[in-house]
C-alpha cells in the first residue's frame, strides 16, 4: 500500500499525457492540484494513527501541503480557467511562500512542545512573520521596477531557492537529532520530502519551466514520495543513540533560527518596503526577547521540579514506610557524616539503641496490626523526646531503633534516653506479656569524644553492647556502656 498508491497516481498522470497530448497543459494542472491533496490525505491519516504528542508534528505538515496546493490552484485558475499564461500572480506566489511557515513551526519547535506553551505560539508567530516578509521581499524583488523583466525574475528564483533550502537544510537537521521513533518518522518524511521539493523546483525554475507544464508537473513526485512515507508503517521503536552534542546544538540553534532569519529578511527588505522592514525587525527581537525569556522561566520552572521530585526520591528512600523516621539507608550516609563533624569541631558524639521488650511475644498475642500501631506510637514517643535540630530517630530494623545525638556527652545522652523511656511509659500501651503489662523500651547508650583513626560504628556495637546488658538486668530501663569513650557503665 504505500508504494502502490503513489505510483498508481504518478503512471495514471504520464499515460493520461501520453494519450492525450493536445489536454497536456490541462492534466498537468490538475495534477499539480490533485496529488498535493491525495499527499496531504495521507497525512492527515498518518497523523491520527499517531500518538498526540507526535500528531501535531504530521498536522503542521498537512496544513503546509494544503496551504501549497491552493498557491498550485490559483496557478490552475489563472492559466486554464481565465487564461492568462506566463503571468506572475500575487495570491499564488503568496501560498506558496507560506507554505513554508507550518514546516518552519514544525522544525523550530521542540519536540513534544505542545500548543498550552507559550513557545510554541511565539514560535508561531516568527513563523509566520517570516513568511509574510519573504513574500515581501521575493514579490517586491519582483515588481520594484514595475513589469516584471529577466533581472527581476531571476532574482526572484533564488530567492525561492533559497527559502526551499532553508526549510530542506532544518528539516535535515532535525532528522539527524531525531531520539525517539515518532519523531524520525516524521522528519524522515518532512527532510525527504523539502529536499527532493527543492531539487525538482530548482530544476524546473532554472531549467525545464520554459519546456511547459507537463516538465513542470514533475513536481508532483516530491509528493508522491510524501505519501508512500506517510503510509509506510511506524519504524522500530529502538533507534541508536544520537550523540549528545547533536542534539544540544540543534536545541541551542532552535531558539534563533527563526528569529534571525526574519531579522535578516526584513534588513533587506527595508529598501524595497521601509514599514514592512521594520515591523520585520521589531517582531524579530521582540519575539526573539519573549522566546528566552519564556525559554528560561520554562528551564527554571523545569529545575524547580526536577529539584523537588529529587527531594521527594530522596525522602521517600531514607524514610521508613511504616513509622515515618529515617531508615537504614540514611544511617549508613548520615552517621559517617555526623562522626565527621564531631572530628572536625572536636565534640563528642552519642549513639543510642532502643528496642521495644517483648515485642515478638505481643505480636503473637495481639496480631501484627496491633504491633504495626505500636510500633508507629513508639515512633512518635522516641522523637518527642529528641528537641535538637542535630538529634536524629532512626529505624534500625524489627522493633530496634537507633538515636544519634551531636555534641552529646555521656551525661546528656543519658537524659534523653531516660526521656525517652518515660515518653514510651507514658503511652500505657498494653502489654500482657511485660512485667509492669504495659509496653517498655530498653535503651543502650554509648559516648565517645571522636577521634581520627576510630570509626562510629564502634559507637553502634558499643550501644548494642549497653542495649543487651539493659535486657539482660530486668529491661525497661537505660543502660549507658563502658568504653567507647564514656568512664564506666551507669544505669537508670
């Protein structure tokens, strides 16, 4: 299917010449009408097989492929219904050149921009200034001397030329950065179809126009090949790797492209049409001034969320699940870190080590639900009982949790770990299984003045050592450990 369609039509248009040689010019104007209008179809179905991000891309194309068709329908009008041949007719010229402002919006704007952005509608805007203009300036190239001569008429066709390489050089451009599937189809089809446009027209402008319509109508295959690459199905959704500086200089020469050929169109047309020039300017910086800004507060706006879902990543990965404090993972990051500093600032730090007694045997009296609650209560106790920005609740695993306190000595480790136990106490969460009936936590302490050469996970074992030694003389109580920096073993 995609290759029988355009060929059928391109076979249908030469043997209908071939056989009817004396309605040559005829066929060859419908033709230039009709197989734009089957291309333009075929994209609108492309389009809507599409996903939305990628729909509005094959849009702009179909739009540009109609906007063109109605410059080759003004042609047909003028030469075959009223008969004027060889004349150059203002309308036609016009929709020819803004043809071209869909696949400039197309190729300036960034992939899966979509039409809520404000870029995009500046860009649109650009776009369409630029067309004005360089019909402005290819059309007053044209009459500025009046009647239209040789001169004129060849200044007029590079121009054309050079706008078709404009538009085929940023269609290229924007295939080679292609990252994903969606957007290599597309300016696979939009840079084959501009570059293989802009060889037939230079060909028929410089060369076979003068031979007569049918030369002429070769133009139709750019469009035929249009549409073979519409219908083909979707490429493989895995394309190779892009290398990163193509894709950011085309990301950094997006934003001027536009901008900066309009500025340099309307310099030169300000000779031929003062007001128009310089309206021509004016938009191009302006519009080149909005696009950064919008373009910047749209990189700021982006930071501050990537900043943010960042942090909520991080908050989610050192925060347990369950009861809401630090985790393990923070542990293992935080505490080297808080040894650090107490080496640094030359003050001691604490570690305490809380588990809750008889927590297995109230999971299997009360369910796991029951102790999940606890567990979450507990939580909620333990932290009440830290005051200071540098003292810190982690989760340790099970029913164990760890507190480390910065520039705390043995002493005043001691009182929030008796604050802490009391602040459990306080809950009368009951508790069958315990000597009093009601939840208790132990709590082992351990001190130390940092030191280079030692590392804080001495500090853990050494308060692990004072958490065993509390069970092991009744629970519910603190134990504060030798060693470890602290002068003897104390208990409350």
């Amino acid at each position: 299917m995609p290759l029988v369609l355009p060929l059928a039509v391109l076979l249908i248009q030469a043997l209908l010449m071939g056989l009817m040689p004396a309605d040559i010019p005829t066929i060859a104007y419908l033709a230039m009408v009709i197989v734009p209008v089957l291309s333009g179809v075929c994209v609108l179905l492309r389009a809507y097989r599409e996903a939305k991000h990628a729909r509005s891309g094959w849009l702009l194309l179909a739009f540009a492929i109609f906007i063109w068709t109605g410059g080759a329908a003004a042609n047909l009008w003028h030469e075959w219904v009223l008969g004027r041949q060889n004349d150059m007719y203002r309308e036609a010229m016009l929709a020819f050149h803004l043809s071209a402002v869909p696949l400039l919006l197309l190729i300036a704007t960034p992939w899966r921009a979509g039409w809520s952005e404000p870029i995009r509608w500046v860009d649109a805007g650009l776009s369409l200034a630029l067309g004005v203009s360089y019909f402005l300036l290819t059309w007053q190239s044209l009459t500025a001397r009046g009647a239209p001569d040789e001169a004129s008429v060849a200044v007029m066709v590079w121009l054309v030329d050079a706008q078709n390489l404009f538009v085929a050089a940023g269609a290229v451009v924007r295939w080679r950065a292609a990252q994903e599937r969606a957007e290599r189809d597309l300016f696979t089809a939009v840079a084959t179809h501009s570059v293989v446009y802009m060889v037939l027209a230079g060909l028929n402008n410089h060369w076979v126009a003068a031979q007569g319509p049918e030369i002429s109508s070769a133009i139709t295959v750019a469009f035929a090949l249009l549409m073979t690459l519409a219908l083909r199905p979707a490429g493989p959704m895995m394309l190779s790797q892009v290398p990163l500086r193509v894709v950011l200089m085309v990301r950094s020469l997006s934003p001027v492209m536009i901008a900066g050929a309009l500025l340099g169109v309307s310099l030169v047309l300000v000779p031929f049409d003062y007001p128009a020039g310089v309206v021509g300017v004016l938009v191009a910086v302006l519009g080149y001034a909005l696009r950064n800004t919008l373009s910047q507060a749209s990189t700021l706006a982006t930071g501050e969320l990537l900043r943010r879902e960042h942090d909520a990543l991080q908050s989610v990965a050192f925060t347990d699940a369950l009861t809401g404090v630090a985790n393990r993972h923070w542990l293992d990051r935080s505490l080297n870190e808080a040894w650090r500093r107490a080496l640094r600032e030359r003050h001691s730090l604490s570690v305490l080590m809380i588990d809750i007694d008889h927590f297995k045997l109230l999971n299997d009296r009360y369910g796991h639900t029951t102790g999940d609650h606890c567990l979450r209560e507990v939580a909620e106790a333990l932290s009440s009982a830290l005051v200071r920005p540098g003292d810190h609740l982690v989760r340790y695993g099970g029913e164990e949790f760890l507190a480390i306190l910065e520039d705390a000595d043995a002493n005043g480790a001691l009182v929030v770990a008796e604050r802490m136990r009391q602040a459990v106490s306080a809950l009368r969460l009951e508790h069958m299984d315990s000597a009093s009936g009601l939840l208790s936590v132990s709590i082992g302490v351990a001190s130390a003045l940092a030191m280079s050469g030692r590392a804080p996970i001495t500090l853990v074992e050494a308060a692990d050592k004072a958490l065993y030694d509390a069970k092991c003389q009744g629970r519910d109580r603190v134990v504060v450990a030798a060693g470890a920096g602290n002068a003897d073993t104390k208990q409350a």
